[in-house]
C-alpha cells in the first residue's frame, strides 16, 4: 500500500497537470525499443513528443480472423519495459493468437501522470480495433491483459469501452483498482475517473485475476472487493491468491513446491484454459 500512495502522491497531483518526479528515482531509465526481434512493430499514437509504438506477434500458419491479446506492461505508471509480457505474448502467439505489445507514457520517460497513460492505453485500443482485419484478427475475441499499472489499463480501458466495443476478457495480475482510498485528499478527484472501483460494471467482459496474497503494493482484498462487486452486479470476475506471493510474482520462474511448478507457469496454463474457451474454442483442449 505504501508504494502504491507514494505513487499516487508523485503522479495525481494539482489539477491533472503533469509532474516530475526530481533527483535520481528516475535516474537510468531506458527508451523503449522501437522494434522487437519476431515481431511487426507500429506506431499507434504520437504524444509528448514521441511515437509510441505497438508490437505485433502473429502465430505461424495462414492469416485469418485470429484471437487476440493486448498487454500493458507494469511499472507503477512511473517506469516498465515493453518486454515485460513477451514471454507470455508469444505463448500465446504459438497457441494461435495474434499478440500485442503496447507501449505508453510513463512519468519516467515523459512527465506524465497516470491520466496520459490511461489515455494511451484506449487509443492502443482503439487502433487494435481499427487494424482488426489488417491484422488478420477477429474484433470481437479480443482480451486485454496487464500486471500491476498495466492490469489497471486494461480494466480501465474496457470499463470505459463502448458496449459494442467491449473487448471478450481481461486477464489480470496484480492490478491496481482502488485508487481513490490510497490518494490524499487532493488527489482524489482525480483519482476518481480512473479507479476501477468507482467505475460503472456494465462493460466489464470476462475477467480472471492472478494475485499474490502478500502483495504489500496492492493488497489482495481491494482486487477481491472488487471482484465482489462485479459479481453482485452480475459480472463475471474471479480471483486466484497464491499464497505466500508479493507483487510480480508471476515472473517467477523458480519451482514452488506449493504449486508444483513455476508462478509464471502456474498463472500462464490458467490464463490459456481461462482464454481459450472465450476467444479460441476451436482450438483442442
């Protein structure tokens, strides 16, 4: 919770204007790459001075109308790599999914505050939707994906999507969703039009969410009080605690005994048996 208000402290201030975060805490921070080896890289908007980009893996075998999965990168809207998800992203490409990876603005690299990153990710969105049928893929089996901040873009951006446009699922770790409780009193107004946990419900798709139950950034009860809320609201939302686990867990690659395999095997064969039957329900299971 901690680092959640010291975030939310440096990036909802004064009237949405943008802030800086002074001396070395953002000290080293690389560009992000314009391209990444495997796949077809874009740039979907132009901001604060700079393209961002989007970066495509397309499955093997003939172009059709494809599944597909957007992921955010984390990084507490301050930092992140592009990379973050690749892993997951060509898992998914290899079980025949159009993948993507979007960047955005973080205040790190562009002294911006979590308002221009929320914007971006729905115009990241939005040009998904738009190069649906360029891309081979089917608008209507689409997910959005996301850890920690970037699990916050993708609720947030298919909370705010048109019913028509809604995407299919969302598939969460970690992700941020109370904002309002955590900001000064100042920074709530702000805090309000982009948390999930004041958002209207009527456009939430499908969601799963991966959680660590030690998650001292984002405490598991405000993802599971959300949860609770979609679902007395008709929603379908379910969260998975692992017990034991803080924040990003689901990069891990050493064995738990608990589990019986890796947290990012773990949080991966749930999230293709959770996604396949939404977006994918040719494929054999």
């Amino acid at each position: 919770m901690r680092g959640l208000v010291l975030a939310l402290a440096l990036l909802l201030g004064g009237c949405g204007t943008l802030l800086s975060i002074p001396g070395d805490r953002c000290t080293g921070i690389p560009a992000q790459p314009d391209t990444l080896p495997g796949a077809t890289s874009f740039t979907y908007r132009t901001a604060s001075g700079r393209d961002l980009r989007i970066h495509v893996f397309q499955p093997a075998g003939p172009r059709a109308a494809r599944p597909a999965i957007l992921f955010f990168f984390g990084g507490g809207w301050r930092v992140g790599r592009i990379t973050a998800f690749r892993p997951q992203a060509e898992a998914f490409a290899a079980r025949g999914y159009v993948t993507l990876l979007a960047d955005y603005r973080v205040t790190c690299r562009d002294g911006t505050s979590p308002l221009a990153a929320t914007n971006d990710a729905a115009a990241a969105y939005a040009w998904l939707r738009d190069h649906a049928a360029a891309l081979g893929i089917n608008s209507r089996r689409i997910a959005l994906s996301g850890g920690s901040a970037g699990g916050h873009l993708a609720l947030v951006t298919a909370m705010k999507a048109p019913a028509a446009e809604r995407p299919a699922a969302l598939i969460l770790f970690n992700p941020a969703v109370d904002l309002v409780t955590p900001a000064r009193w100042y920074q709530k107004p702000f805090a309000r039009g982009i948390s999930p946990s004041l958002l209207p419900l009527a456009a939430l798709p499908p969601t799963m969410i991966f959680h660590g139950e030690d998650d001292a950034t984002v405490p598991i009860a405000s993802v599971r009080t959300f949860c609770a809320r979609a679902t007395a609201a008709g929603r379908s939302c379910t969260v998975i605690g692992y017990r034991g686990k803080g924040h990003g867990f689901y990069h891990d690659y050493s064995l738990d005994p608990q589990i019986g395999t890796t947290p990012y095997a773990d949080t991966l064969a749930r999230s293709e048996r959770f996604a396949d039957p939404l977006l994918n329900p040719a494929l054999p299971r």
